[in-house]
C-alpha cells in the first residue's frame, strides 16, 4: 500500500490511499466536479522498514469552477 500526498487545489494537504504505486494521475471526485492531481519526482520510502511509499501529486485542474460559495449563504 501507498499513499499520495496531494499539494495545491482544495485538497492541498490530504493524504490518500493509493492503490497503484505506478499511477501518474488521479482524477477524485469533489463537490459536484472532478479534480486531477499528477505525480511529481519519484516514490519515496520504498525500501522495507522505512515506513509507507509516498508520492507527491500537484493540483493540475478542476473540470469545472471551484465556488466555495456556490449558494451565497457566506455573504
């Protein structure tokens, strides 16, 4: 198991579960869009007894505008 751990875009921060240590991409559901996340650099950790393999992703796009906002309650 690998985890992902995911920088910029509203998910900056995050850790992951990452099924496929070679995925370059992830695509995650948010809100009523899709967010899309690219691997950056090589997996770290990978030898035994150094804790989880971890990847870095970078925020790339949303499919559609991020309003945190959407219903004007915030105003």
């Amino acid at each position: 198991m690998a985890i992902a751990r995911l920088h910029g875009g509203p998910l900056d921060g995050q850790v992951l579960p990452l099924a496929d240590e070679s995925q370059d991409r992830l695509i995650l559901p948010y809100s009523e869009t899709q967010i899309v996340y690219e691997r950056t650099g090589a997996a770290e950790n990978t030898g035994e007894g150094d804790g989880p393999t971890s990847a870095e992703f970078h925020f790339v796009e949303a499919e559609d505008d991020i309003d945190p906002d959407p219903d004007g309650r915030d105003e």
